[in-house]
C-alpha cells in the first residue's frame, strides 16, 4: 500500500495517530509533507520503516519525508526543493514489489504556483504513479470551477498516458476547521495501472487538515489499449434527436448566470445525443498491407517455429524471412506513401501546406493570389464566407465542449429558438466569454 499525507507542520501528537495508522493499515510506503519536522533527520522515526529526507527549502510549508518498509528494495531516483528555479517539489523513487519496480512520486505544489511537470515525467512507463498534494482547482475532481493551475494539470492528464483515479468515496480529501471543503490531493496513475488501483482516504489526523490518500494494488490484470470511441453520425436518428431536444432544450436553461446556463444546455444537448447517435470505435486499418506481406509474415513465423529446434539452419532461415518482411514492409509503406502524395490536391487540402511545399520547390508563391473552387474563381466575400463556412460546419472535430455542428444543425425548432434567445441575451447583458476552456484552447492555437 501507498500514502500520502500533507501534514502542514507535522507535531509529536500527529505523528503519534499517524504511527498507529501505519501500523493498523500495515502501510509498505508513507509519503507526507511535514514542512519543518523535514529539517532534522533525527526526529519522528518508525520502526521496521527506513526513511528518506527532503530538507525544507525557503518556501514556508514544504518539506517531505518518505517512509519505506525495510523488507522493500528502494531506490530513490530524484527529487526537487522548492527554489527559484525549480517549478515543483518533489520525491521519486523506485519500490519493488515481487520482483516488480514501480516508480512511486511524492510532490508538493504550493498554493498559486505554476507547476512544471516536465521533470516528473521523464521515464513515465506502465508501472508509475503519482500522489500529492497538486492545490489545483478543477471540475473534473469536484470544484465549482477550473483554475490556470487546475488546466495545466488537465492538460497533464490528457495530454500523456496518466489516469485520475477518485477516491472510493468520491469526498473532498480537506477539511477545514471552518467547515470549509476541497480537493486538492490527487492520485494519478499510468493506464496500465488504472483497473488495479484502489484510492481510499482515511480521516485527517486531529478531525481537520487533509486526509491520508491510501492506494493499494489489486488483483493483475493484462493491460489492454484503452477503447477511443466516436459519435457515428451516419447512423444518427435525426428525427428523434429534434423531438428530444424541443423537450429538453427549453427556456427554462435560460439563466442569470450565463456560463451556468452554457453549461447546462451543452451537457443537456450531449445527454440529448447520447440517446439519438450511437458511439462506435473506428478500425485500425493497414493501408500498406497486402497478400505479399502477409505471406511474408506467415514464413517469417514458421521459420521461427523452426529455430526453437536450435539448429544452425533453423537460425539463418529465420534471420533471412525477418530481413526480406523487414526490408518489403519498409518498400511497400514507402511506395504507399509516394502514391498518396501524388493525388494529393494540395491546393485545395490547404493554402499552408502549398505554400510550404512551394518553399521547398524554390517556386514563388503568390500571397494575394485569388481562392478557387472547381473552376471558378472567389472574389466576392459572400462566396469566400460561404464556401468556408460549408467547410467547417460538417465533418469536423469537437470543441472543448463536446459539441460537434452537426447537432447544431439538427436541433428541433423549439431548441434553435432557445439557443438564439440565449445569444441574444449574452449579446444584450454583455458576457466575456462562454467557457473558459474554450479561451485557453483560441489562446494557445
């Protein structure tokens, strides 16, 4: 089992409760944020525990001491103090378990910092996880709203193999001694870890303050691609999709509140579409695949049937079928390839990716030159609007908000009212901007 705990200034009373649940829990590794009980090492020990250190650095709360159970292999990797150029604090280290290394971190992020994960992440394999306290307010783990600090942690997540996984309860893990709650502890996991983790919380020591993250590994199983699915529109009953969403998108989602109101009526229109517009997983097709290939490989296999008999011929048979699939496979994709960008039409796929290509050819590209379409040629800007408005209102991805244009443009007539009535009113009272996520994404592209 694994733990984590923010102790704030970690006293002789807490310690006290915190020693017995180890011991009651039988805990194999207990990280917690002691602020200064980190500066001396001879203090707060437990037995049968070895102990590893973070001294305090000049932030006022920080400091970390892990506790590993001695019959456990340890190797501690890295770790980083809370200074002037470091982004984040933390404690990384090796645990074996059967034979088996896990990389467990402990990190600290202070209140109103700008984490910077990037030396976290180094080596991030199947087998690693992560606890501490992030202090990153976002929705997807219970608050009101999401903070910079709780986007760039989402960004983390969704934009590498990790996992959040809730605690069992689905409870706030801070107490305040106002009465005050909140989320700021977080356990991340690799994918491959995700079905074996269990998270748990224990109370916080003394009634108030944060409570004890505990994650313990459940029985193995084999690590599988997480399934992606897609909305299959061909399949879409539009019909009923109008009829439901005239029921559900009323006036009544009209609000004071406009980004409320915004994100009522985007997760009313997604549960609308969930019941209308199946969701399906696309193939993974191999374009360069053929029947050559595939013979290939059948010898290539019973060649290596062969070589288990541990014969010298058996040996150069299968290192010969391995070099011709290996060489076929690269011919093929390459001609594959060479082929798709022959037919590629590249001044009607994008002005950015000719001109490109242009500048590559030496070959003057005309920056003024006008838009075509077939034959005939956009000069007015009706025609330019139109024609880019019918290339990016079909067929295309979601925004932060899940929509796709197509549910926009299947809405019932009741429900196109409610969504002008609501433009109109955000255009009437003034309103910065509908989601804020969907600010950050414009920003950042």
């Amino acid at each position: 089992m694994f733990s984590f705990l923010n102790a704030g200034g970690l006293t002789n009373d807490k310690f006290t409760e915190l020693k017995t649940i180890v011991l009651n829990n039988d805990l194999d590794v207990m990280g917690i944020k002691c602020g200064a009980a980190a500066d001396n090492k001879e203090y707060f020990k437990l037995n049968d525990y070895q102990k590893f250190v973070l001294k305090r650095s000049r932030q006022i709360a920080s400091g970390i001491i892990v506790f590993v159970k001695l019959s456990l292999k340890t190797k501690l990797i890295a770790s980083r103090q809370m200074t002037t150029d470091d982004k984040l604090e933390f404690v990384q280290m090796h645990i074996w378990r059967q034979d088996t290394p896990i990389r467990v971190s402990f990190l600290y992020n202070p209140l109103n910092n700008m984490p910077d994960f990037d030396c976290i992440l180094l080596n991030w394999d199947s087998k690693s996880l992560i606890l501490g306290d992030f202090k990153a307010p976002s929705t997807r783990w219970g608050y009101m709203a999401t903070s910079c600090i709780g986007s760039i942690v989402e960004n983390l997540i969704d934009s590498n193999p990790i996992d959040f996984i809730e605690n069992e309860e689905n409870s706030p893990t801070f107490l305040s001694y106002s009465g005050g709650v909140s989320h700021p502890d977080l356990l991340l996991t690799h994918p491959a870890l995700s079905d074996r983790v269990q998270n748990k919380l224990i109370d916080s020591l003394g009634g108030a303050g944060h409570k004890i993250l505990l994650s313990s590994f459940i029985k193995y199983r084999p690590y599988r691609e997480p399934k992606r699915t897609y909305w299959n529109l061909k399949s879409a009953n539009w019909a009923k999709f109008k009829n439901l969403t005239n029921e559900v998108l009323t006036d009544s989602l009209i609000m004071p509140n406009f980004e409320y109101s915004s994100r009522l009526f985007t997760l009313s229109a997604l549960k609308c579409a969930s019941f209308c517009i199946p969701r399906e997983q696309q193939k993974k097709y191999n374009p360069f695949w053929d029947e050559n290939l595939q013979k290939l490989k059948k010898d290539r296999d019973e060649a290596r049937e062969r070589e288990r008999e541990l014969t010298t011929l058996g040996c150069v048979a299968l290192r010969k079928a391995q070099a011709v699939l290996k060489n076929t496979i690269i011919e093929v994709k390459r001609s594959t390839y060479i082929s798709f960008l022959e037919k590629w039409d590249f001044r009607r796929d994008g002005v950015k990716v000719h001109k490109f290509l242009s500048q590559l050819n030496s070959t003057n590209f005309l920056r003024n030159e006008p838009i075509k379409k077939s034959s005939k040629e956009l000069t007015t800007d009706n025609d330019i609007c139109s024609d880019f408005g019918g290339h990016y209102t079909r067929g295309k991805s979601t925004g932060p908000d899940g929509i796709l244009p197509e549910f926009l443009i299947n809405l019932g007539d009741s429900a196109k009212m409610t969504l002008l009535a609501f433009i109109n009113q955000t255009w009437k009272h003034g309103f910065q901007v509908l989601d804020k996520s969907y600010n950050r994404t414009n920003s950042q592209t």
